[in-house]
C-alpha cells in the first residue's frame, strides 16, 4: 500500500520516521542523515525501527547510532529508549527511539 501526504516540517511538533523490517543498511545511513539535518531545526526526533525477530530492532538501533555520531561536523545526540515489543499475531518486533541533541 502506497499513502502520500504532504505536511510541512515546520508544522511538526516530534517529527517521526519508521524503518521498515526489511530495510537494510542504506536505508539507515539515509535516516541518519536525515535525522542530523531535522535536529538542525527541531529539538527531537521519534523512530520505531522494525525487525521480524526480536533481536533485529535493537541492532538496527546500534547501526543507526553508530552511523549519527560519525558525522564530523554533527551534533553531540543523545537517545532514550521508548516502547518496545511484538504485534501480536504477528512475526513483528519493534523498538521505538527518541533521538536530541546534547545541551
């Protein structure tokens, strides 16, 4: 299913993105990139990274961490875990992420 909608960033309070369970690493080096350029103007981020096993958000999470504080020119980020858990019924695993700058 394809939904498309348009907002303005700026109308955005926590903007939020996803990682899908079969996105693999160039996806994660987009959404650091991405969550480094929108913490240039908002003070956070909110990403729920999703794995068909338990333990694939997590490392999802360290990949993506590990890519956010590469940046030589980036900001200090600092990050607190939120929800995590499984759709029940489902294969799905999901771990959700609040990302910020250090101030």
């Amino acid at each position: 299913m394809r939904l498309e909608y348009g907002f303005e960033l700026a109308d955005c309070e926590t903007p939020r993105f996803a990682v899908e369970a079969v996105e693999g690493i160039g996806k994660l080096f987009t959404l650091a990139t991405l969550v480094l350029n929108v913490l240039a103007s908002k003070g956070q981020v909110e990403i729920v990274f999703h794995g068909l096993n338990p333990d694939d958000p997590g490392r999802k999470i360290r990949a993506f961490q590990d890519i956010a504080c590469s940046s030589p020119s980036g900001p200090e980020l600092e990050y607190t875990p939120g929800t995590s858990g499984s759709v029940p019924g489902s294969s799905s695993y999901y771990q959700w992420l609040t990302v910020y700058t250090s101030s």
